[in-house]
C-alpha cells in the first residue's frame, strides 16, 4: 500500500507506533498513547487504530486498547522512508560503524536537503539560525569527505534535534530521532 493512500493522521498514528514499538511487531503500546502524543482524543486515537488494523498496518494485541505494528506498517514506514513523502530516510538507522555506509550516505543526504528546506519557515533568531547552518555544513563538509565520519555526523544531528524540540518542530525531530537510533 502506498504512503499516499492514507489518510495524513493515519500515517503519522502509523509513523508514531513504528517509533514507540522501535519497529518491532512483537512490542505492544497503549493506542490511546500513540493518540495523545498526536493531540488526538480517545475516540479519535481509536478510530485511526481500527483504520489502521483494517488495513492490516497494525494489530489488536489487547482488548484494553493495546496494540502492535505489523510487518506490513513495519514495511510502509520503511519503504517510504519512515513515512515522509520528502524520502528523508527516517527508515533506517546509522550504522554503528565508524564510517558512514552508501545507505546512510544516502539516508542522511535525503534529510540534509529536507533540513534545508525547512530552515527558511522555522523563524528562527539569527544566533539559532547560525547554529543550524554551522551543523549542516559540518555534514557537508563529512559528506565530501571520502571516509565520512557516522560520530560526527550523528553528533550534529543530535544537536539540530534539540534545536527542533526547542521550536516544537516534531515531524524534523522525529525524523532525526529515527535516523540517530534516539
């Protein structure tokens, strides 16, 4: 099922369960949590998760409102780079390896350019926007290198991260939560 056939609360329910439950189908979470973390109600948080099982992207695990991802949710928010139509990559983790492997290149270009993107419209104060600017040219600069390397790079993430809890940006830092493995 493509990204594009669910309804937008929907697929941030679904991105939301694959975060809590770390993407593993024998986790269990309260449907009722994943629904207050999205400001929704407990008529609301059930309703997406019946959608939701409906569409087998998710499973009943307790009559008490717990529920599970399935693989089929495991492979839609992997397979559309964890539930972001701008591809940044939130479906894989970085590798603990020293350097950056081609698919975390990849992964951390995609949401490079989706942080360069947003930088314009988060109103940030000019010494916040220096920070962030300085944090993506250091991975740039990691980026050109011809053994870039994963500390570094997780290092800066982890700093725009806090720069996107500070402005409430949740959909950046939930991407770069993914990403650094947080």
């Amino acid at each position: 099922m493509p990204r594009s056939s669910l309804e937008q609360t929907d697929h941030d329910f679904l991105q939301q369960l694959y975060h809590h439950t770390d993407g593993n189908v024998t986790a269990q979470v309260s449907m009722y949590e994943i629904g207050e973390a999205l400001n929704l109600d407990r008529d609301a948080s059930s309703q997406v998760a019946q959608t939701l099982i409906g569409l087998d992207l998710a499973e009943i695990k307790t009559l008490s409102g717990g529920i599970g991802i399935s693989p089929g949710g495991i492979a839609l928010i992997e397979g559309d780079g964890a539930g972001d139509e701008a591809g940044t990559g939130t479906g894989s983790r970085l590798s603990g390896e020293p350097v950056l492997s081609p698919a975390d290149l990849e992964s951390v270009e995609q949401l490079v350019g989706y942080l360069k993107e947003e930088a314009g419209g988060l109103g940030l104060s000019f010494d916040r926007l220096a920070e962030l600017v300085a944090d993506l040219r250091t991975i740039d600069a990691q980026l050109a290198s011809s053994r870039p390397k994963t500390d570094i790079v997780r290092g800066c993430f982890k700093s725009i991260g806090a720069l996107m809890a500070d402005l409430d940006h949740q959909a950046a830092g939930d991407r770069l939560k993914a990403l650094i493995g947080e």
